[in-house]
C-alpha cells in the first residue's frame, strides 16, 4: 500500500490499482492520488490509453496498462462486461481495445459523452 516512509504508492499498487484489482485500502489510496501529483503522473504514465465511451448499455471503459514487466494489459469494463489481454506492445494492445469495441458496438458512432478519462476519474 502507501509506503509511510515516503508516503507515496507503490508501483505494485499503481498497477493493480489500473488493473481494477486493489481491493485494501481503495479510499485511503485514492485520497492520497488527489493530494498527490508525483503518484498521479507516476499512474498516468503507466495508462497510455484509458478511454470511456457513452453507449446505449451505459458507459464503456477502455485501458491499456503499462505492466512492470513490460508489457501492456488491455481491458474493457462496463457494469455488464469485464475482459482483457495482455501484448508485447502499446500498439497491439490498442489495435485490440479498438478492434473489439467495434465488433461488440458496430453501430456506435462518438459522442461528447466520449473521451479520455483522465478529467473524469477513475472509473473502477
């Protein structure tokens, strides 16, 4: 979690919280991300790509993750759907993001309510 010596996060805890996965702690972490420019540059870096778009289900996410073992997890979330894979690089990941979100919403065509999230927040 917070390293209190340093009080800044972890970069385990910066990729799993990209990931959706961190569970402990999630408000405190996130307060600290709000308070925090070095962390919060520190997880806009690993995120080259995180994307919502405004479908008729509800909002769609869209992320790619700098892993720490170099190489990046692509993932799709909305409240109905969850999945991802990991590539050797940020362009297959994208391709992937683009190309499966066309094939489950061929008929969506961009709205303002479409963008990247990095002024909205966190969607997780």
């Amino acid at each position: 979690m917070l390293d209190l010596t340093r009080n800044h996060c972890s970069d385990e805890d910066l990729e799993q919280y990209s990931l959706g996965r961190l569970v402990r702690s999630r408000d405190r972490f996130e307060e600290h991300l709000i308070l925090c420019p070095e962390c919060r540059a520190r997880l806009e870096r690993i995120e080259p790509y995180n994307f919502v778009h405004d479908t008729a289900d509800g909002p769609f996410y869209s992320r790619i993750t700098r892993l720490r073992s170099g190489t990046f997890h692509a993932r799709h979330w909305s409240l109905t759907l969850k999945g991802g894979k990991e590539y050797r690089s940020r362009q297959g990941a994208r391709a992937y993001l683009q190309r499966s979100f066309s094939e489950m919403f061929p008929e969506h065509v961009c709205s303002p309510g479409c963008g990247s999230t990095k002024l909205r927040g966190d969607p997780n």
